[in-house]
C-alpha cells in the first residue's frame, strides 16, 4: 500500500460509512426491501415466529421427532436385523417380488388368486349370506368367543403372554428370521414356497375345482361343521357337570360293590321271570282253547236236555221192572217150597253131582 492509499484511507471510510447509512436508510425505509409488505422484515418474523419453520426444524431433532423415527427405522432395517436382511439385495423380499417369482406366480393369470376371486369361487362361496363368515362373526360365534373378556385373545395378549414370548429377544420370530433362517431357506429358489406355487403345484391343485378349498368350504363341510362347534362344546360342558355329579356319587358306587350276592340272586329271579313271561306269551291262545271247551259243553248241555225225557221213560220202565221184579220173586218162592215138597226131590236136591 503507498503513502497516497494510506493518505485517502480515512476519506474513503467515511465514504464506506456514509454509503453504508445511505444503504441502510434505503432498506428501512416504508417502501424498502425491509420494512415493504413481503419484504425481509416480514419473512424474518415468520421464521422466528412461534410454530414457524425454524421451531420445526428444532422440533426434528427431539426425542419422540421425525429424526428420531427415522433413526429407529433405520436400526430396525440394519443389516444385522431380521428386518434388514429380508429387505437386503438377493434377500427374501428380493426373491418374493422377482420376475416369474413367487408374488408374479400368485398373481399371474389363472394362478392361485384368480381362482380364489373368481365367480363362484372359494372367496365367494366364503363370504356369501349365511355362510361360513357369518356364522363365524355372529353372535355368540366362534369370533366372539375368541374376543370375550378373558378369553383366548385376552390370554396371548396378556403381559408375559404367548405373544411377549414370540417378540422377546432371541425369541422364536427372531430364530425364524435370522441369516439361514427358517424363512430363508423356505424362500430360496428351490425352496418350499417355489415348489409350492409352481405350475401343477400344491397350491393349483388345492385351489382347482373340486379341489381341498372347495371342499373345505362345500356345504355341511368342515367349516360348516367348525361353525356347528359351539353346540358341540356346550353339550360337552353339560357332560362336565354330569361327570362332577357322577364323581360325587363313587361312595355309593363303592357301597354297590358289595351287593354282589343279592345281584347274583336278583339276576336268578330275573331269568325266572324271563321263563315266566315266555310262558305267558301262550296265555292269548288260552283263550281260544277256552272258548272251544265252552262251545263243547254247551253243545253237551244241549245234547242232555234232549235226553232228559227218554231218561224220565227209561225211569218209569225202570220203577215198573223193579215191582214186576218183587212180584216175580214172591211167586218163586212159594214154588220153591212146593218143589221141596215133591217125592224124591229131597233125595235129588242132596245127592251128589254125577249120580
């Protein structure tokens, strides 16, 4: 620097300075780029005003943030988390969503899905009025059941439940997902899913017509009958409460026990009466027999009454026999004494035979 700009220094700041002011009256002034309506003035206090742009910004980066979701999602997709292996290059969701992949297979053109929305298919023999759905949703169902207070769902859900157990750490979710995994090997290209949705495969054949799907959701079949279940188990619970009342009763079970004489005795009066009863069967015949013997004595009666007057004859011959009979004895014995009163009928009454 010369003596000549050392010389003119103080003149040209007071210059700087004087323009500086200049400059600085400009930009305050009503119509300047400050203080004008949309000028600096206007948008500084829109970015320190509270719930502007830069309290937001600062809002970012607080603990239940933006920034911090985005950091906990990116720890959760790291590369040493289940997460972030399924969704590495070449991982599982790489394979799922590839061309003539498992996701393109399921939802190719008379795949899987399309038989399953198809009309008349198995999605809508399921959701049809009175079907397998809506006995499933309805009142007192087998959903209902599943959601009561208490019930099923209360108990996986319940702190230290099946399902804490699933999520904790080293769980079984965790073993499922790990590199190696349970899923991955499922997912590999000549894995369990691949077969399984392959052209003919399980699921086709599954899905066909006539198939296990249509099967499973015909009428009267097993979803049907899983519907019916409630009525099933409650006719279970009333057996509950028969069996507790026939526990109760093994005192007198026991007490039974010691009856085996009398049965054996009760059981020679049953066979007895089992003899007796097949002897009664022939007492509906007895009648008959019955009816035939009166018949006969009726017709003997009749046949008696017919002879009662040759019996009234024959007792008047007999009355006059029996005079004629004294009379004749009477006459004999005069003759008799008339005979012994002959000559020599002594001698011939009292000689021997065969003189």
């Amino acid at each position: 620097m010369g003596l000549l700009s050392l010389a003119v220094l103080p003149l040209r700041a007071t210059v700087a300075a004087a323009e500086l002011i200049v400059a600085a009256g400009e930009a305050v002034r009503p119509s300047g780029p400050i203080r004008r309506p949309g000028g600096y003035g206007e948008r500084l206090e829109v970015l320190l005003a509270e719930g502007g742009p830069l309290e937001q910004l600062g809002a970012l980066s607080a603990p239940d943030g933006p920034l911090a979701r985005i950091e906990q999602l990116a720890r959760l997709t790291s590369d040493d988390r289940p997460l972030g292996r399924a969704l590495a290059p070449g991982g599982p969701l790489d394979r799922l969503l590839a061309d003539a992949g498992v996701v393109d297979r399921l939802l190719a053109e008379g795949g899987p899905l399309d038989l399953l929305l198809a009309e008349g298919g198995a999605v809508e023999r399921l959701l049809y009025v009175g079907g397998p759905l809506d006995r499933m949703l309805a009142t007192g169902g087998p959903l209902d059941r599943l959601t009561a207070e208490h019930g099923t769902l209360d108990r996986v859900l319940e702190q230290g439940g099946v399902l804490d157990r699933l999520f904790a750490p080293d769980g079984l979710v965790e073993q499922l997902l790990r590199a190696d995994g349970t899923i991955e090997r499922l997912l590999t290209p000549d894995g369990t899913v691949n077969r399984l949705l392959t052209t003919d495969g399980t699921l086709d054949r599954v899905l066909a017509p006539g198939g296990g799907v249509e099967r499973l959701l015909a009428d009267g079949g097993p979803l049907d009958q899983l519907g019916d279940l409630s009525t099933t188990l409650a006719r279970l619970a009333d057996l509950d409460d028969t069996l507790q009342r026939l526990g109760a009763l093994e005192e007198t079970l026991r007490t039974l026990g010691t009856l085996g004489d009398s049965l054996e005795r009760l059981a020679a009066v049953a066979n007895a009466l089992e003899q007796l009863a097949e002897s009664t069967r022939e007492l509906p015949a007895l009648g008959d027999r019955v009816q035939g013997v009166e018949a006969q004595v009726v017709s003997i009666g009749t046949q008696l009454e017919s002879l009662a007057p040759a019996l009234d004859v024959l007792g008047t011959s007999v009355a006059s026999l029996q005079e004629s009979a004294a009379q004749l004895g009477g006459a004999v014995v005069p003759l008799g004494r008339l005979v012994e009163r002959l000559p020599g009928s002594r001698r011939r009454l009292g000689a021997p035979p065969g003189e």
